[in-house]
C-alpha cells in the first residue's frame, strides 16, 4: 500500500495506557512497511508517564512525538487529530474520574462523542477503535448494566456513521488484570491464588492488551483501508479453562498455585472499590454473564467464531497465558 509522507501519521489515544502503548511499540517497530510517524496523545506531555513513553520507543529518526489532548476537549484533539492519516482510539469507563453513580459512566460516552467528531473534522482516514461486542444482544437484554462493554458498541456506531473508514479490535480480558487482588492474591502460604468468580470447569478468552492490540491495530493499519474497512476483529487468546491458570503459571514459574474463585459480592466489592459505588452492578454482571456465556460463541459469548477474519485477513492469533507469562515475566502478586 502506498502512501504519501504526511499519510505516515498516526495518532495513538491512551499512549501511556496498556493498549495505546502497544500500538505505539508495534507501529515503530513495523520498519518492513513503515516507517510510521506516530503522535501519541496525553493530557499532559510533561507527566511522567509520556516522558517515560518518549524515552522507551523514541527512534533514531524521532519518529514518536507527543500531543496535549484531553478527550473531554474536543478542541485540543482537533488540534491533536490535525494532519494526520489514522487514529487508534480507546476509550474507557472511568478516565481517572470517580464514578459515584451508574449515570457517571455516561462520561465515556460524552469521550467518545468528542474524539468521533474531532477525527470526523480532520478528514481521518483510517480510525481503530478498541470495542466491545453488544451485550445486550449478546445476553438478550438479561444484563442490561454492562455499561462499560454496551458503551464501546455505541461509539463504535457512532464512528461507522460518521466516518470513511473504520476498523474495530475486540479484546478479550486483560492478563494484566492478574495484578489485582480480585483477580489473583499471594496467600499468607506464599501460594498464588488465582481467584475470579468464575466455575473452574469454565473456559474464557483472554489477551494481552499491550502485545496483541499493538500487533492486531499495526497489521490493520499496514493492509490498510482496501483490506480492513468496516470489519471487526476479535483479538482473544485460545479459550482458556479457568483451573488451567493455576497448572500453567506453576509449569511455567515454578511456584505452586491454586485456583480458588472468591465470591461475587468480595468481587464486585472490591472491583468497584478503586473506581466507584457506581461502577459495582456493572462489573458484577459482567462476571454473572462471564460464567454462563456459551462456549460455543467468541469474545464474551456474543459472537459467532466463524464469522471472525482476524486470522484469514492479518494471519494473527492473540497470546496465550503461557506467551504472556514467558513474554512479560510475571511471577505472580508480590509478597
């Protein structure tokens, strides 16, 4: 695919964030069909976090610079969205805001309103989005407050209407939620329990969100518009049956574990916790629906496997716990 030099820019949402710094790591590294020229947006280019971003990925031929742009600010990502080719964008349910009541988890909605626009005003070319399937179709309107999952399908909407191209990436659960302590615990035994509320005989995808969507959104972006417009790739690892995790982190680390789900309510408790009263019937839900999914269908039980063309179209497959495990050198909670 062919491209002129100010087509090479691609504008990364959430760069300091898991998913946003694996598109910039895979963007820069792609040298076979790049180079790409990459803008990684923050809110703040002087915070730690974006200095460490630039200090970590920059290229000899300064290929990665920094944008001011917050996404309640549809200014500033006009300003940050100008000249550019393609846009990864993700969006999220808390955005470092407190959410005291289910009504604040509309703010990512109103984010997503605005990076829309703001990508609609600059004549983007290319976006990607990180989505999610529609649960309510999914669970035929059984749970209906699994607003952090219905969001993401409504933005994505959103931009199939507004704008010339777009291309969803669909994730599975994050590995990288092993680091909280409602999804795995170091006992007082020193064994690591791995602990979600899921039955143990149940299989569920996972993925590493700064590998795989930094792979999956830097192929997109390669094969182009010609190739990838309009469709939606899962990026989900194999299906993993939820004791599997213990076997496998001992097989691979060497340390003993367990696998020991608490129950819903210590669950919902303590996910919502960090984030808000607001956000806890909606993480609740998501795991009563994670346990009874049907094992048949892909990416939270919502979608049919065979309609997927990550593999036949990117010839990618998303990690699995071993490849993670192996790749990030995680050897379980500390002490």
């Amino acid at each position: 695919m062919e491209f002129k030099t100010q087509d090479r820019i691609i504008i990364v949402l959430g760069a300091t964030g898991n998913q946003g710094k694996g598109v910039v790591s895979s963007l820069l590294s792609d040298s076979a069909r790049g180079p790409w020229n990459v803008r990684a947006v923050t809110r703040d280019v002087n915070s730690v976090s974006a200095q460490r971003l630039l200090n970590d990925f920059q290229t000899p031929d300064h290929r990665l610079s920094l944008a001011n742009g917050d996404i309640f600010d549809v200014e500033s990502l006009r300003v940050a969205f100008r000249g550019g080719y393609g846009v990864f964008a993700v969006t999220s349910e808390t955005n470092s805001r407190t959410i005291e009541t289910e009504d604040d988890l509309k703010q990512e909605l109103e984010s997503g309103k605005n990076i829309v626009s703001a990508a609609k005003d600059c004549d983007i070319q290319h976006f990607v989005f990180s989505s999610l399937p529609d649960m309510k179709r999914a669970t035929a309107g059984r749970f209906d407050k699994l607003f952090h999952m219905d969001h993401k399908f409504v933005i994505e909407q959103w931009a199939k209407q507004a704008l010339p191209a777009v291309t969803c990436l669909l994730p599975g659960l994050f590995f990288t939620n092993l680091n909280r302590p409602q999804y795995c615990r170091r006992e007082a035994n020193g064994i690591v329990r791995f602990c979600p509320p899921i039955p143990s005989t149940k299989f569920v995808e996972w993925v590493d969100p700064v590998y795989d969507m930094g792979i999956f959104a830097a192929e997109v972006f390669a094969l182009g518009i010609a190739k990838t417009k309009n469709k939606n790739y899962i990026v989900c690892s194999p299906k993993l049956r939820m004791d599997e995790f213990a076997s496998t982190f001992t097989r691979v680390t060497g340390q003993p574990a367990i696998y020991s789900p608490i129950s819903i309510d210590e669950w919902a408790d303590m996910a919502s916790r960090a984030v808000g009263a607001g956000f806890k019937e909606d993480i609740r839900q998501m795991m009563e629906w994670i346990s009874i999914a049907p094992e048949d269908k892909a990416c939270y039980g919502a979608l049919d496997p065979a309609e997927d063309p990550s593999w036949e179209d990117l010839h990618l497959r998303a990690s699995t716990f071993e490849d993670w495990l192996r790749r990030s050198g995680w050897m379980g909670p500390p002490e």
